[in-house]
C-alpha cells in the first residue's frame, strides 16, 4: 500500500514532465460492483489473504496491466483477477486498478465480489474461478440516451461485430469505429480474461454482443460477464494510445514499482524535502506551525492530493461550495478534472490538538474499509492548511433529516430502519472486525452521512481510539458530544467500546422519535430524550414519542417499539449490561425475546463540572474536552 501510494505521486509528476503520456484517461468510473451472497469464513484470516493477494496483484499490474494470485487454502483463500482493457497506458491501468482496489473491499464480509470500471475489471472469491467465462451475473446495462436513426443502428452493429472477430483472433483485444455523421457513428471495446482461452473468448463475447445489442437504440451500452466486457458507444470514448506505445512516463513508474522499498522512502523523503523548500519560497502562506510534527510522520499518502489541485477543484474555497463548517475549518463540495465530486475538509491548526487529531484521522481512517465507513481518499499538506479529501456523498448528514419537520418526511420507517443497521454493521466493524479495535467516541446522528440511496456512513475519526485487543480499557482525556457521552467515560475517562454503545442507543432514540437527546432552545421538552423514553416505556406508552412522520403500520410500530426497547438497553447506567455492538446487530435482525432494560443515567447536563461550547449549527449539540462540533461533513 506504502509503494502504490509513491507510485501515484510518481504517476502525478511523470504526467506532468512528460505531458504526452497523460493524454489518455484512466476510465476509473465505476460501471458496476457485484457482491457475493455467501459471508466469509473467518474474518481473522480472509482479510489479510485478500490483502496479500492484492498486494501480488498490484505488482503485476504495473507491468503488464494484468494480475493474478492465490492466497491461503479451504475456505479461507482468496482468488483474485485483475485486468485493464488494452487501450490503456500503464499509468492509467494502475490508476484504475487503484481506484478498484479501494471499492471491491467495500463487499466484507461477502467473501467474494467483482467490479467493472470503465477501464478495468478486478475480481475476487474463495474459489478457482479463473477460466469461468459465463454466469448468472451476466448482464448488460443501457445508456439513457436513445439515437433513432437507423444510421447508427447499423454502424453499431456492424462494429461490435468487427470488435468481437478482432478481439477473438487478436489475443482477448479488439476495438472498431464506424466513422458517420454526427450522432450516428459507433466506437466499439472489446476484452476477454487473458485465463480464458479463444474458444471461451469467443461463447463469451457472442453472448455478450447479443445481449448488448438489445439495448438499441441507445447511444451507449455496455455487457459485464463473467469472462470479458463489451462496450458500445456514439462517443469515441476510447484511448488513442495503445498500451504498447513507447512512453516516457511509463518508463518511470516502472523503474519506481521495482526499486527496492528503501530506494521508495528516499524518493518519499526527497518528495518532502521539495515540499518544505516550497513552502519556504511562498512566503505568503504561513505554516502548520505546531501540525509540521505530525505532517512529518504522516505516510506519504499526504502527497495524494496537490493543495493547488483540491483549491481548484473547490473554486478556491468558493462559499457557494460549503457543505458545513465547525470548529476545525469548513468542509467544501469539489469536482475534479476528471467529474469525480470529492468533500474536501479544510482544517485550519492553531494548537496541537487540531494537528494531533489531524493526524489521528488519518492514521485510523486509511487503515479500516468498511461499506458503511466514509471512504477517506487522501489528503494535503502543502498548502496554508491541511486538507482531508473524502467521498462525497449527497444526501449530506442524518441530523438534517430527523430533525426537520419536512426533509423528515423522506425518512420512511423502512429507510430508518436500513440507517440504523448500516450504523450498526459499521460499529461491529471498527469494535471487532478490524485489525485493531477502534472507538469512535462520537456517534451522533450528524456525524452518521447518508450517500445517494440514503445508506449510512460513519463519518469524523478525529476523536477515534484504537488499543490492542489485550486491554480492556484506556484512560484518556474527555472528548465527545454532551448528551451522547457514557457515564463512566464522562465521569472517570476510561474509555471501551461500551461507550459508543452509548452513543449508538441515543442515537436510536432520536431516530424513532425525531427529538434530540441535547437540551437546547430549540427543544419543547425540559427532560433528557432518554429519561423521556424510559418513562414512556416504564408506562407502556412508547408509541407516543413516535416521529408523526413515520405513519406506521401495526407490525411496524411492533419494530418501533423493539428499537425504542433496544436503545434502552445500550443506555443503561452500567456499562457491564450493556450489549455488544454484535449482540445488539442480533437484536435488531431477529425477534428473539429482549431483556428488560435497567434504568439508564440520570445526569442532569446544568450540574456538570464541564465547560460547554456553543455549536455552529444549533442543533444543541455542545462539546467538551477536546472539542467535537456538529457540522454536516466530516470534520
């Protein structure tokens, strides 16, 4: 991973001496990912024979736009299979290949997956399937613009059929173009597995000519099979240059992939030593002052990102593109070179926590994958500040919706519902599926972000604490939200993962019933939400604390009450009888008998010895210790 981040700096300035050799594009938009439907064996072992396997995979693909490799046995191996499509240069198929390599994790704990970009395929399971050339996932997807002359009709044909006989007798590659008037030429790929043979090639690309062909008269489509990919276009989407053109700037990323990891840090260092002479010479942008510590034991995925490219890309910061802002800086919508939108937190350092936390963010976030965890892309520090570039997802936080009247509507039982389990599998995730165990130490419902089909995502490392599976606690400094802190954290700092159990049953709490758990001006209510909801439910009353725009049926209101039941029991006073986030996954997707909850903390939020910190948004959620506000992206 160390090497493969170099590599894309290098790729970066290769492009940039040798701009002739960047003309192409990478194709890394994704098509399409398939996951299996059959869990993994044994986390303990799948994951580091997937990430062996793609490590050898990674190699290979440097220099040769292919990879292929076995890792471990039974039912714990990883198969893997990687290929660019043959119009690719070298530096664009490891680009692709990079950006692939970063979703097809996102199947965990699925022990099997693939993903179609537009430039190269990857694929892994636990079994052989290297000569597979047809299965049930075979499919074809359509554009959404049609092209009604028959003109285009005929051209498309005929050169999907020239694609397919050029691929089929030209080693696995072929490529066609019927040159007409405007909106009716047609520009055709075709690329089979290099580990299946011709004849396999040739089922598989007339399967897949024939079910592309029915998406006529679209301008664009596209058939994803097991043993190659076909395309078909009104734009000439294809690159110029072929793989095996002579390019200086491939030269150099092959010379780097095989110099030895030692030659690797002196490029990283030389890399840094520009940096800092850079920033000397700007003598108009101040430096990160006490965060200069941690930049210079950051990885070098700091060189990730350009400070000039992400200002770009954001309209130098335009407020126009401001997503949120909270005590660490503003957070802004970005749009790449190539389309990509990407969330930028801008972070401003002014005392060490800010750098330390930076730094903390980082070093946690680029270590764990997970579906329901914001994908952290990379980050800058060469600029007046540091940076930290994110996925970008839409629908921003869940705080917006559940607690407004109006965008609340949106949020249907059904949709809650798949928020608080795709919450929750983050959770199990970062307290026992990850290489070290991770606390959060902030869930609230505006650091939980919902992407374009409302999934959730756990967002804001700063805070984060990992520990090694041998200690049963840490003690460390209070930091988190009010009103979603555990007692015994609040109370004496030693933090476990119970404490985002906590966390996790307030914010369940509010998800029910649209109410914050914060007292603030903006709530019509005096008690805590959970002292609220344990009364209700002393009383059998729970269904009056329902949001008014769930609208819910009988057997849904039954679900309602089992959450309201369930946050009840993550918020217990005792720590000890609070669920694992596991046990507390169990309870949500299954209709075994609950335990009856004990009472949970009565803390009264006006008593406490701790200062308070307006938050930026007023939504009530105020901070301590080291500070956490709300905002709407990541921090």
């Amino acid at each position: 991973m160390f090497e493969e981040t170099i590599l894309t700096a290098i790729v970066v300035v290769s492009a940039m001496l040798y701009p002739d050799a960047a003309l192409a594009s990478p194709r890394s938009e994704t098509v399409k990912m398939m996951c299996g439907k059959q869990a993994e064996h044994n986390a303990t072992l799948y994951v580091p024979n997937f990430v062996a396997t793609m490590e050898t995979i990674s190699a290979q693909m440097r220099s040769s736009g292919f990879g292929q490799a076995i890792t471990g046995s039974g039912p714990d191996a990883n198969y893997g299979l990687a290929q660019c499509y043959g119009d690719l240069s070298l530096i664009d198929c490891v680009l692709c290949y990079a950006e692939a390599r970063t979703l097809l994790p996102q199947c965990f704990p699925s022990n099997g997956g693939r993903i179609f970009l537009d430039g190269c395929f990857m694929r892994a399971e636990n079994y052989p399937f290297f000569r597979e050339h047809s299965g049930p996932g075979d499919r074809a997807l359509c554009g959404n613009t049609t092209r009604d002359p028959p003109a285009f009709k005929a051209a498309a044909r005929q050169a999907v059929s020239e694609a397919v006989s050029d691929a089929v007798n030209g080693g696995g590659f072929g490529r066609a173009a019927r040159v007409a008037e405007a909106n009716q030429s047609a520009y055709v790929l075709a690329e089979c597995w290099r580990t299946i043979d011709a004849g396999s090639c040739r089922a598989c690309l007339e399967n897949a000519s024939d079910s592309v062909l029915r998406c006529l008269p679209s301008s664009d489509g596209r058939a994803l099979n097991t043993g190659c990919f076909l395309r078909y276009s009104d734009a000439d989407f294809m690159n110029p240059v072929p793989r095996n053109r002579s390019e200086r700037g491939v030269v150099i990323v092959i010379v780097i992939a095989t110099v030895s990891v030692g030659a690797v840090v002196a490029i990283g260092a030389m890399f840094g030593v520009y940096i800092c002479k850079q920033r000397k010479i700007q003598k108009k942008r101040k430096g990160c002052g006490e965060a200069e510590r941690y930049v210079k034991s950051l990885n070098d995925s700091s060189l990730n990102f350009k400070y000039s490219t992400l200002e770009k890309a954001t309209g130098c910061f335009d407020e126009a593109n401001k997503l949120g802002e909270g005590g660490f800086g503003s957070v802004y919508k970005g749009v790449m070179a190539d389309g990509r939108e990407i969330a930028v937190k801008r972070l401003y350092f002014n005392n060490k926590h800010r750098a330390a936390d930076f730094y903390n963010e980082v070093k946690i976030i680029s270590t764990v994958e997970h579906k329901n965890l914001v994908r952290l892309l990379g980050c800058s520090c060469s600029g007046p500040e540091s940076l930290l570039v994110y996925e970008y997802l839409p629908n921003k936080s869940l705080d917006r919706f559940i607690f407004d009247s109006s965008r609340g509507k949106a949020l249907r039982w059904e949709t809650r519902l798949e928020i608080i389990l795709g919450t929750a599998e983050g959770l199990v995730y970062l307290h026992e599926n990850s290489n070290m165990r991770i606390i959060h130490r902030d869930i609230k419902a505006s650091n939980i972000l919902l992407d374009s089909r409302l999934a959730a995502k756990i967002a804001d490392f700063g805070l984060a604490r990992s520990f090694q599976e041998d200690k049963t606690h840490i003690s460390t400094a209070i930091a988190g939200t009010l009103g979603y802190m555990a007692p015994e954290y609040l109370a004496h700092g030693q933090l476990t993962e119970k404490a985002d159990v906590y966390s996790f049953g307030v914010l369940l709490l509010e998800i029910v019933t649209g109410r914050q758990n914060n007292r603030s001006k903006h709530t019509d209510y005096s008690d805590s939400l959970i002292n609220i909801a344990w009364k209700h439910f002393q009383e059998r009353r729970v269904e009056e604390l329902f949001d008014i725009n769930l609208m819910l049926s009988s057997s849904r209101k039954d679900e309602a009450v089992r959450v309201v039941h369930i946050g009840l029991l993550c918020t217990q006073e005792i720590s000890s009888l609070r669920p694992t986030m596991s046990r507390v996954m169990q309870m949500l997707v299954s209709e075994a008998e609950l335990a009856a909850p004990t009472s949970p903390p009565f803390l009264d939020d006006t008593t406490m010895e701790l200062s308070e910190i307006p938050s930026h948004y007023g939504n009530g959620a105020a901070s301590v210790a080291n500070i956490s506000h709300s905002i709407l992206y990541p921090r």
